[in-house]
C-alpha cells in the first residue's frame, strides 16, 4: 500500500481527530466515532478517499513518484 497522506496532512488529521473524539465524549455523540477514521488514516499514512481521484500530499521524489 502506497502512502498518500503527507506529514502535514497527517498531523491535522490526527490533531483534529483526537479533538471530534473528545468532543463526542463530552457531547456523549456517536459523531466523535468520525474522529477514529481521521487518526487511523493520519496514522497509517492512507486515505482510501483519495485514490479515486489519484490525490496525494506527500512530497514528490525526482522520478515523480509518491514518497
């Protein structure tokens, strides 16, 4: 599996994620649930909604393929 998230991209998706998941708790909200996909993606570096669209914010190395 190729990465296609890159470290930018990974940190606002963890940070925002961590912070829809307390917001679900202190809401008592099943939405915070939307916050696990943001973390598990920024972790694993993936986004499965971004392969339709050939989409990647990771840096390109000089042969022009993702990193």
């Amino acid at each position: 599996m190729e990465h296609n998230v890159g470290s930018a991209d990974r940190a606002v998706r963890i940070i925002a994620g961590l912070a829809i998941i307390g917001a679900g708790f202190y809401y008592q909200s099943w939405w915070g649930a939307l916050g696990l996909v943001l973390v598990v993606t920024g972790i694993m570096r993936f986004c499965p909604g971004y392969m339709p669209f050939k989409m990647s914010t990771c840096g390109r190395n000089p042969e022009g393929k993702a990193s």
